[in-house]
C-alpha cells in the first residue's frame, strides 16, 4: 500500500475509541489539520540540530520531508513514521569541527554512518529482531546513548551559553515549566515553544535593554544586537537552499559511527511503539524500517542535509489524535518540502540567537544522556553485576572527558568513539571472561537472555513532554496503554495479585 487509503467512515473524526488505520485517510481538509499537527510536532529539534551542527536549517527541512516519503514507501506504509533531524550525531559533528572538518567532511561522514545503517537493517531483516540484542544489550545501548548526550555538555558552557546567559536561563525555565504545565499536544512542541519565547525575550530586550556585550559563536567579545534581520530583508521567498556536497575521511567517519547504535535502539524502540498503538506485528517490518532510515541519512547527506530518524515527537501525535493514517505524513512531508523552499523562512531560522540556543540545548543535550538511563531502567539492568558496571563505567568517563588515545600521528581516537568501542568491546569481554555465576545474572535481566530476549526498548524522541509509548488517546502523559494493562492508578494487574485490594491472593 502507497497512495492507495480508504476513507475511514465518510472522512469524519474517529469516535472516542476508535482509531483510523495506516492504509485509511480522513478527508483531505481533516488530514491536512492532522498533518500539519506532524509538521508543528517534528519542527523544533528538525531545525535546531542543523544549526547546532553548523549545517543548513532550510535543507535539513526541505530533506526530512523527501526522507519521510523514501521511508514510508519502503515500509510499504506498514510503519507511520516522521524522519526529522537526529540528535545522535551532534556530538561526533562537534568532534568533526573540533579536529579541523568543515560542512563537507560532516556529511560524508554521516552519509558513511548512513549507509552501515541501511547494512544493519538488511542484517536485521534477514536474521530477524531479536538478533540485536545478541550484539547491543541494553546495558551497551543504554550507555552509548548516554554518553552521546553527555559529551556534549562543554558544547553548552563553552559556546551557547556565554553568548547571552539570562535568555538561556530564561528559556531553560521556560522549557522546564513548559513541559510541567501543558498537557497532551502543547507538552509534546514544548522545545519549540521555547523557542519562539527566547526568540520574541530577545527581540524585547534589544528594544528596551539595548545591546549587549558577550561571546559571540566564535568566542570573541563584541559589542551586538541579540537578534538582527538584515539576513531575513536580503533573502529571496523562492529559491533553493543551500546544497554541500560531501568529503570522506576515515578519521572523521569514525566519530560519528557511534550514532548508529542509537539510531538501531531509536528506530527498533519506535516501530514496537507504532506496532502497540496500531495493534499489529510490526516484527516482520523492523529491519526495512532501519534500513529505510539509512537509506534517507544517505539521501539527505548527499546534498549536504541533516542526519535523519523517526521521530517520537510524531508518534505521540498519532497517540493524541487516533489517527495513524500515512496521508497526513505524506502532507507533512510536503509541507516540509515546501518550507525548504522559502529562504526567507530559512534565514529567520538562521538567525536564533546563541543565548536561546544555550536555554534550549541544556535541556536537549540532558535529556539525550537521559534516555540512555531510561534504557536500563526499562530494562532492569543489574548494576551490581561487574560486567555491566566496570567497561561501561570506564566507556562513559572517557566520552565524557574527550579522553584521547593517540593510535598514529594522524589517527587518535578520543570522547564519543574511544568510549563507545571501550562500552561495546569491553562488555563483550567482560561477559566472555567472567565466572559463571555473573553470565548467569545476566540472562535474568529484562531484556536479555542470550539474544533471545525481547527488542531493545526505545531512546524517545528528542523534545521534552510524553513519551509515545504511555499516552492515553487523549493525549495525557503516564497513562500505560499497552492492551492487558489496567489502566487505573494503584492497580496491580500481575498474575497472582487480587486486582480489587491490591494484594496478592491467597
């Protein structure tokens, strides 16, 4: 199935309970609102993330959108999904710039990481799912996502935040309250609310405080406007953006490969999200839908756009709304084409100022660390197990600190690469070499038992509010709605316990 949907009851609104299928529509005018809720959803970090990795915003949009529609005719439809900017290659792009890389060497490097994507999904697709956790339990996984995220916190105090620290306090509050407050829809956007208050606090502060004398990007102190938009004046409404074409280089591929662990758990973790929502198998369909992630990463890079990923963000719309139909991604990704298009739009995104970027990132960057803490957590990792404590322990340390092993004069390896391999490899070899006793803690972990355990849980998305995977189908954040899962506080549906006093049964 493409294009071919049914339309779901005459095109009008599911009732309360009811849910309208992958291969069904609403009417057009009811699927375009319903799409352009996915372009609001998906819109914050798809654009922040360029800008953060020094790469075009308008192209990054303009490609999520021809991305979304290469993994949706991939998936055969099987698998709604939204492909925005990944979060998971900040940190080796950072280490890109660092060592002497410009744009093109960027997106070769992530196109590299692209294509060994795509490989791992064929991979998958061949031997199946659970083969995943053979080679990345959820101890290794969990720890790679978490020092992807960590690394980058030097970016955040040594870059963004000097440029202006009381809008980045600000709209760090802003974020934080923000996401406490609103509820369903509004929590989900809540980066990109952020956003638009930081951008309209410095527009406000320009006008009654004057300018101010701080860090710019490149770290000199200058006397500057917080926001100016002469860029946004020069620039055309119609045009194309601004295309890169792509450098290889084996050290600068290397740093990025890390990211592809994350996007394995991301991408396995959403498409067991979709298959709970939607009430289907989605099993059969995991490794083409990694596989189509790679092959959009590769499609966007090409050009000189962004990394791409499914998007929780997007997901949680389908959750809000009941209504998983592929059309309204299709719309967004039009619309997202179409925005793209606009370098006047391009230009304004292009201008946010560093303090709000500050305000915004230490919210990101945190929570990226985060969900590599939730990855355990989920599945019960056994931190008193030496296997699990020590090489992730020592991997985590060294991403963090950008510890540096100098291999040959031109080839070192340091932060997220080194600690990545020293988590992978040094898992692996803890678990060859240990006594017996600690391999056989290790199958009594939740989620895995000598690969045959179930897939690896998900990273979530990459803006603050609900995850995808406990929204109700209104929308509310905490509400479990897996099926067989009792949906009311305090009850305990596990075999054995008496479900109306909370006890186990005598």
């Amino acid at each position: 199935m493409a294009f071919g949907w049914k339309l779901y009851a005459g095109g009008k609104t599911p009732p309360l309970g009811e849910a309208v299928a992958p291969d069904e529509r609403l009417s057009w005018p009811r699927t375009i609102g319903i799409g352009a809720q996915h372009v609001v959803a998906m819109f914050g970090a798809t654009f922040v993330f360029p800008l953060i990795m020094g790469l075009d915003a308008n192209l990054a949009i303009m490609m999520s959108g021809i991305a979304t529609i290469i993994f949706l005719l991939i998936v055969q439809g099987r698998v709604p999904s939204y492909l925005g900017t990944s979060a998971a290659f900040v940190g080796g792009v950072v280490a890109i710039r660092a060592n002497g890389g410009d744009s093109g060497d960027v997106v070769g490097s992530i196109l590299v990481a692209g294509v060994v994507l795509a490989l791992v999904g064929v991979a998958i697709h061949v031997v199946g799912p659970r083969a995943i956790n053979a080679a990345l339990p959820p101890a290794v996984t969990g720890a790679v996502v978490m020092l992807i995220g960590f690394n980058l916190a030097p970016v955040v105090a040594g870059v963004y935040w000097p440029q202006d620290q009381w809008v980045a306090l600000a709209t760090m509050v802003f974020v934080i309250v923000a996401s406490l407050l609103l509820r369903g829809f509004w929590a989900r956007i809540s980066i990109l609310l952020g956003l638009v208050f930081g951008y309209l606090l410095s527009i406000l502060l320009d006008v009654t405080v004057g300018q101010i004398t701080s860090p710019d990007g490149t770290g000199a102190i200058v006397t500057r406007d917080r926001i100016n938009f002469d860029a946004v004046g020069q620039a055309d409404w119609i045009g194309l953006p601004q295309f890169t074409a792509p450098s290889f280089s084996v050290n600068f591929s290397l740093l990025v490969l890390p990211a592809v662990i994350a996007l394995v758990a991301e991408n396995a973790g959403h498409v067991k999200a979709v298959a709970a929502m939607t009430k289907r198998d989605l099993d059969p369909v995991m490794g083409r839908a990694i596989f189509a992630d790679g092959v959009g990463t590769v499609v966007a890079s090409s050009v000189g756009g962004s990394p791409t990923t499914t998007y929780a963000e997007n997901i949680g719309v389908m959750a809000a709304t009941r209504v998983y139909s592929t059309a309204a991604y299709y719309v967004a990704a039009v619309v997202a084409i179409l925005l793209g298009l606009c370098p006047k739009f391009g230009a304004l995104i292009n201008i946010i100022p560093g303090g709000v970027l500050g305000g915004i990132t230490v919210v990101l960057y945190g929570m990226i660390g985060l969900l590599g803490a939730k990855i355990w957590k989920e599945n019960r990792v056994d931190f008193a197990n030496p296997i699990n404590l020590v090489p992730l322990a020592a991997g985590i340390i060294i991403a963090i600190g950008n510890v540096t092993l100098q291999i040959t004069d031109t080839f070192p390896l340091s932060g997220i690469a080194f600690g990545t391999i020293v988590v992978v490899a040094g898992w692996h070899v803890a678990r060859a070499v240990a006594p017996a006793e600690m391999k056989a803690a290790l199958v009594e972990e939740r989620g895995f038992a000598e690969g045959t355990g179930p897939a690896l849980g998900h990273t979530g998305g990459h803006e603050v509010g609900a995850d995808p995977s406990t929204v109700d189908q209104l929308g509310r954040p905490g509400v479990d709605t897996r099926p067989g899962v009792d949906r009311r506080p305090g009850v305990d549906t596990r075999p054995g316990v008496d479900t109306t006093k909370g006890t186990r049964e005598r």
